[in-house]
C-alpha cells in the first residue's frame, strides 16, 4: 500500500504521547517509511528491527549530529562540544556511537562494570533506597509517582556508585538532565548552550577525581572496574573516553529506567486486573517488567545509518541514509505477539521484545534495570493497596521523538 495514506506525524506530539494507531498504519501501509518531515526512513515491523539490528556492517551505529538535524540545530550541537571541550572533555564517539570491531572493545570494558556478580551486590542498596522513597510518602496517601519515586530510585542508585550521598541527588539530577539537554532537544541558543555546557563539565571534573580516586584505591564497585587493568590485548581506557562512557552509563541508566517504572505504574493502574494478578502471583515479576517494556518501551527508537546502497522492506534506502527504527512499533507487531494491544503480564513470549534493541548494541544496563523494577513493585505492591489516578489529575506526556516520559504521575492509595 501506499505511504501516502498514512495519516499523522510522529513529530506531532498527540500523536508522539500515543503512537498505536500510527504504528499499525505504518507496519499496514509502509513498514519502511521515509519521514516526510525529516527524510528519515522509518522501520517499524518485528522482523525489519531485527535485520537492522543484527547488521552493524550495513547499518552503522556511527552518526554524528550534523545528520541527524539541520544546520541550525546541528550549529547548536558543534558549539556545545566546543564548550564542553573548553571546560572539560568534549565528546567523543565510543560505546553507543561505534561499531564492531572498535565497539567490542567497549563492550568488553564495560561488561565488566555490570556482570552479574556485579549487579547481584547492588540490590540491597535498591531495597533499601526503594524502602526509603516509599517511607517518604507513605504517610500522605498521595504522591507524585515519577517525582517521587521513579524518578529519584535509579537516580539514587546510580549516585550512590559515583559516591553522592542522598543530600546530592539534585546535584546528580541536574547533571544527568544536561548531559541529555543536547539529545532532548534543549538547546535554543548560545546561552543554553553555556548552560548546559557548564554543568555537563561540572559533572565531569567532579566524576574524573572519582575515577581517579577508584584507580588509586578500588572498592570492588562499578567505577573501579570500568578504570581496572584492562585484560590482555586491551588498551586501557583513556579519561576522555570514559568521561563518554560514564555519560551514557548516567544517560542510559538513570531516565530510560526511570521512564520505565513510570510506565510501568501507569500501565497497572489502567489494568487493575494486571494489578491484581501480580499482587498474588509475585512470580510474575520478571515477566511483568519484559511486558511492560514491550507494550511501552522507554526508547521509542534509536537511530541507523546505512554504510551502502540496500534493500529493506522492499524499500530501495540510498547510502548514507538515516534509518530511525521504531522499537515501540516493533514490539507491538501482531505477526510476534498476537493480540499485541494487549498489556498481559502472563504473556508468554514478552521477553522477545526489542526494548533493550538486540546485537552488539543491546543494552548493557538491561540486567540492573530489571532488578530495579522488580524490587520497586515487589516493595510498593507490598505496602500500598488501592492504588489509583488522583482525581482530578491529568496525566501527560513529556514531548520528544524517542523517549517515553511521563510529566508527572499522581496517585492516592491506601497502605497495606
């Protein structure tokens, strides 16, 4: 069928905060659809997701900003790096940015920081954060769920690694929001530009004595093992690099988490059956957390580039191109998951969703993001009880092309 029937635009935000419709329209009529808006080419099916994802060679993961914005916005981005370079260490391309071979080497230094020894240690520390947020407004009856605690747990987390205390974690927040600024579409003009510069090389003087720090004096924690002698036949990691690495780590474990207990609460309230299955059935956590990934992924989508001339979905996609595969629409894909409008945490091949993507580039955070949920409903199922929207209360989502934010979250309940 004909892209021209697709009514909508993902930069609409309407449709942005609830894309459905639009992604059955897209895998129906045009599963590779080129954006008219941007000239992005869109893939939205199961199987176009993965081929993209399993192909590094054709579609790399190496872009720089000039391609995927226009000039003035790209302007915007090259000052940012200039001042972030004046202040601090500018970017540079490594994990998420790179492709194999030189990927790998990332990825192997990196795994070492998240193994599951690793992330095994950390989970009383998330018991008890998630305990203490819980204790925070417990005694209202209400809470803004995402301020309160979707929020600041993983946020927490995190900042506890890099040796913030719990006074700090506005400090923490503040800098993980600059480091997004650029990719969030944040800077209008050379005074944001400053701005968010500024606290980005904030964060990295003070995460660059950490690292330092850990070098001297390793404590067995994630910082120490990413600056850990590299194995044999590794180079180690220069601190411009792992200035790169730490903001992805903060980035990609701090608000894509965060998103994902935010949708995750959302999703429960508006299916009270669901709700009820996993107050009694706490076996169902892990799958819980697969299925809420899969029917509202943090990522919507990521981006592509092809390093030739190819065919996708019947599409011819010039070299060069910029591909945006959609996650969100792949994992509603009814030839992988019938009746996939369906939010069922019994599902039983939930775990084959793309919200972490696959391949090389599949996240390395995806072990402690699911321990996070799952402690997060496992605590607050146990305390809370008649959960619901507040009255009165609009629920409405953060603008943006990839992420899928909630603004704010209301909610009263009564306690166990």
């Amino acid at each position: 069928m004909s892209a021209d029937a697709i009514e909508g635009s993902l930069l609409d935000p309407q449709t942005a905060a609830c894309p459905w419709a639009y992604y059955a329209q897209m895998r129906a009529k045009a599963p590779v659809y080129r954006m008219p808006e941007t000239g992005f080419y869109l893939v939205s099916t199961y199987d176009d997701l993965k081929e993209v994802l399993s192909d590094p060679g054709t579609y790399s993961n190496d872009i720089m900003i000039e391609q995927l914005a226009g000039e003035a916005v790209a302007h915007l981005g090259r000052q940012y790096d200039e001042k972030l370079a004046s202040l601090g260490w500018g970017h540079v391309q490594t994990l998420q940015r790179t492709d194999p071979p030189v990927h790998s080497r990332y990825r192997r230094l990196i795994n070492r920081a998240l193994t599951p020894p690793m992330v095994k240690s950390m989970i009383p520390g998330v018991e008890r954060i998630t305990d203490e947020l819980i204790d925070s407004f417990i005694s209202r009856g209400s809470c803004d769920f995402v301020a309160e605690f979707a929020f600041p747990l993983p946020g927490k987390v995190i900042a506890e690694q890099i040796g913030l205390d719990e006074t700090q974690i506005n400090t923490f927040k503040t800098w993980a929001d600059a480091m997004l600024a650029p990719a969030q579409g944040l800077l209008t003009d050379e005074a944001s530009v400053a701005h968010y510069a500024g606290l980005e090389a904030e964060a990295q003087h003070y995460l660059a004595g950490v690292l330092e720090e850990r070098r001297a004096n390793p404590t067995g924690d994630m910082l120490s093992a990413l600056v850990a002698a590299p194995e044999e036949g590794d180079e180690p990691l220069s601190m411009h690099e792992l200035q790169n690495l730490m903001n992805q780590l903060i980035t990609g474990g701090y608000t894509t988490t965060a998103d994902a207990i935010g949708n995750a609460m959302l999703l429960l309230v508006e299916h009270p059956d669901q709700m009820e299955l996993l107050r009694r059935d706490r076996s169902l956590l892990h799958n819980f957390a697969d299925e809420v990934m899969r029917y509202a992924s943090s990522v919507q989508g990521l981006f592509r580039r092809t390093t030739r001339s190819v065919v996708l979905g019947g599409v011819e996609i010039p070299e060069d191109s910029i591909l945006h595969i959609r996650y969100g629409s792949a994992n509603l894909d009814e030839s992988v998951f019938p009746q996939a409008d369906t939010f069922d945490i019994r599902r039983n091949n939930a775990s084959k969703h793309l919200g972490f993507s696959r391949g090389p580039h599949f996240c390395v955070g995806q072990p402690l993001a699911i321990q996070e949920m799952m402690i997060a409903f496992d605590r607050l199922l146990d305390r809370l009880d008649d959960i619901a929207i507040a009255p009165g209360a609009t629920i409405e989502r953060a603008p943006g092309f990839f992420l899928y934010s909630l603004v704010s979250l209301p909610l009263t309940f009564t306690t166990s």
